[in-house]
C-alpha cells in the first residue's frame, strides 16, 4: 500500500468519527451565530488533527504535506461531505498564502499563530466602484509619521462582521498604470473608525458586509511589500484561490450528483427520458471537470503548470455547477419555486435547488469573473492580442 493510499485510509477513518452529525440539517433555518459557533468547531478539530493547514509549510503544525497528499485529503473531506470552511477560508488561504509569500518574518510571527488558534481574517478588495477592476480602487491610505491613516469603503467582504483582521488594498498614490499607486496592509478589525454593515441577500443569507473606514490608523509595521507595490502582493493573494480549492469543489459536484438522483427518486421522475438524457450529460460534464483539475494539479505537482491553466479549472467549475444547480430546478418542477429554509456553510449543492441556482452565478463572478477567466486563456495560453481599451464608432 502506497503512502498516499495509507493516508487515504487516516484521513477517511478520520472523518467518519469527526465530521459532525447531522450538520445540514442542524445549519438549515438557523440565525448566523449558530453557523458560527460550528464553523469555530469544526476549525478547532480540523486543525488539531493537522487537516487544515497541509498547504503551509513543513515548520508550521500539519504543514508540509506535499500537493498529492493534500489533494487526498481535499477529495477524502468531499466524499465525507464535512461542512466547508467558510469563515476561514480567507486565513487560511489568502492571509497564510500572502505572508508566505511576501510578507516579513515579523508579519509571519504576528499573524499566523494566530490563524492556527482561530483568528478571523477578511479581504478588503471590492469596492462600489471597482469590482473585477480592482485597478480602480478608491479607498486611501494617507502615510502619517508612521501610520497610514485609511478613509474609503470596500464592499463584498465575506465574514468581515466576525473578522478579527483584513487584507487591504488601498491607493497610497497617482500612478499609470494605476496599479502602481495600490498598497498592500494589514488591518485590525477592531481598530477605531471602522463601521461593517451586513449585506441582506434574496437567499436569506447575509454571508457578505460592506466596511466604511474613517481616519483609520494602520503602523507602517503592517504593510505587505513595499508601498505603490499592492497590485503584485494582491496577485499573490488571489493565486491562492487556485488549485486543490477547486479540486474539493468539484469533487463535492460529482458526489453530490446522488442528490439529484434522490429528487429524482422522490418526484417520480427516475423514468423521464428527458432528464435522464440531461443527467447523462451532466454527469459526462461533471466527471470531465473532475478531470480538468486533476490534470491541473498534475501539472503543478511537475512543475509544468502555465499561467491560464487555473482560468480554465474555474472556468469549466463555474459553467459545469450552473448546469447542476439549473438541472436540480427542472426535476424539483415548481416545488422546487417555492421557498425553503436557507442552509449556512453548506457546500454549493445543497439540494435547495432555486437558491443553489441563485448561488451559482457566484462562482461566474468570484475570484475573476468568467469573461476574465477567457481573456487569461486567450491572451496568455493562446497568445491572441489583448482587446483594445476603447471602441471607437463611426459616426
């Protein structure tokens, strides 16, 4: 037996004691703070046992694990359909991935202990103005001595009401491009002038918050980088959302094709061949999906991995699961029109077929909207010129 296969063993075993009981039904019609309350437990548990963090280094707790062990463990939470780690997806990923990469050993020593005992961190990006752009962000950061004193407003900052820290991105200066004039801090959410008011959504959830900031003081001790240089920190940050994430997504897709078979099942509907045809599709799609991020990470485990090939993961991700979602309202019929409970912290599928739906388009809008996933394939994979910056029109 392979390592690889014995970890598989661990991991699943694992699982099969700890994920907690019941946990869809228990998050479904409930208030936020309930959602919070299992996302703190069941981070504590996942970190204790080191299933975490196995994308950190070797020196931190559960670390070092290398990219074909953490896609085990990555597939092995999917099958054990585990809730999703939501509220600390930003810590662990972003925040860990930017000081990893870019930040001091001071930064290092200051934050990400603090992740692993259960820090919330936030991403202070999107703002009214500037959403897939973040070119255009408005919000600024006046060095004073030696802070930065921040007045703006971001929007879009998932978890922000429950953040103990964010990752911001300012504008420090004139610069054209205007990336040149963006700079990279860290912010104490608790520090004095920041005002964060949850986003009621149509689904029922209020997952998302705008931030105003007034006169807010940030030490120069806090910036990421140097400053006019937040644009190459953000790309570090956003690279993060890339690879095994997307492994997991998919691969709670094609596990949760069972659910559609069972709506099937409960409406009568496992001898219509119009779904039937549709499902065979879908399923075809669903497992060529699979496939696309398994060969992505296949390729970053060789070293061999090209800028765009994480366009087409998401890309492939975010059109497969509208399809599922759009599939599980047509068997549902109009029932599936109705209103249900809304379930927090469940996966994308979660069987609530309308909201699901809803909730697809996120993904075509998240972490680079579909249109900027193709422009990264054809301009960087496919070397076709890049659009022009404005359409003249004859007159």
């Amino acid at each position: 037996m392979s390592d690889t296969d014995k970890l598989r063993q661990e991991v699943r075993s694992w699982l099969k004691d700890n994920v907690p009981k019941g946990w869809r039904e228990a998050m479904t019609g409930v208030e936020q703070e309930a959602f919070v309350r299992l996302q703190r437990e069941w981070f504590a548990k996942l970190s204790q046992a080191g299933y975490a963090t196995p994308h950190w280094p070797r020196e931190w707790p559960g670390g070092g694990r290398s990219l074909a062990e953490q896609k085990v463990i990555f597939e092995e939470v999917a099958r054990a359909d585990a809730p999703r780690l939501i509220m600390y997806f930003v810590a662990l990923y972003h925040a860990a991935s930017t000081l990893f990469e870019c930040g001091t050993q001071a930064q290092k020593e200051k934050y990400l202990p603090g992740i692993l005992q259960g820090n919330v961190w936030c991403q202070g990006f999107s703002e009214p103005n500037a959403g897939s752009d973040l070119a255009s962000v408005r919000t600024r950061a006046e060095l004073r001595g030696d802070k930065y004193v921040i007045n703006g407003q971001k929007i879009w900052s998932t978890m922000a009401q429950y953040a103990d820290r964010c990752l911001m991105l300012v504008r420090t200066g004139k610069s054209d491009p205007p990336q040149g004039g963006l700079t990279y801090l860290l912010l104490d959410m608790k520090a004095k002038g920041i005002t964060v008011r949850p986003i009621p959504q149509i689904t029922g959830d209020d997952e998302f918050s705008e931030v105003f900031f007034d006169d807010v003081e940030v030490s120069v001790e806090d910036r990421v980088g140097e400053e006019g240089n937040g644009w190459a920190v953000a790309q570090a940050t956003l690279s993060s959302e890339r690879g095994l994430t997307l492994v997991e997504l998919n691969q709670r897709m094609r596990y949760s094709l069972a659910r559609l078979v069972a709506s099937m099942r409960e409406r009568g509907r496992l001898n219509d061949a119009s779904i039937l045809r549709d499902l065979g599709r879908l399923t075809a799609k669903v497992n060529a999906s699979c496939a696309v991020a398994d060969q992505y990470l296949l390729k970053r485990i060789s070293g061999e991995e090209a800028v765009g090939d994480a366009s087409i993961v998401k890309l492939s991700y975010s059109r497969t699961l509208r399809e599922f979602a759009l599939l599980g309202v047509r068997i549902g019929g109009l029932e599936s029109q109705y209103h249900h409970s809304f379930m927090r912290g469940s996966p994308q599928e979660t069987g609530n077929w309308m909201v699901d739906f809803m909730n697809s388009y996120n993904w075509t809008i998240a972490g680079g909207s579909d249109e900027i996933q193709r422009n990264i394939i054809a301009e960087r994979l496919l070397g076709m010129p890049r659009e022009p910056k404005t359409w003249k029109v004859d007159a």
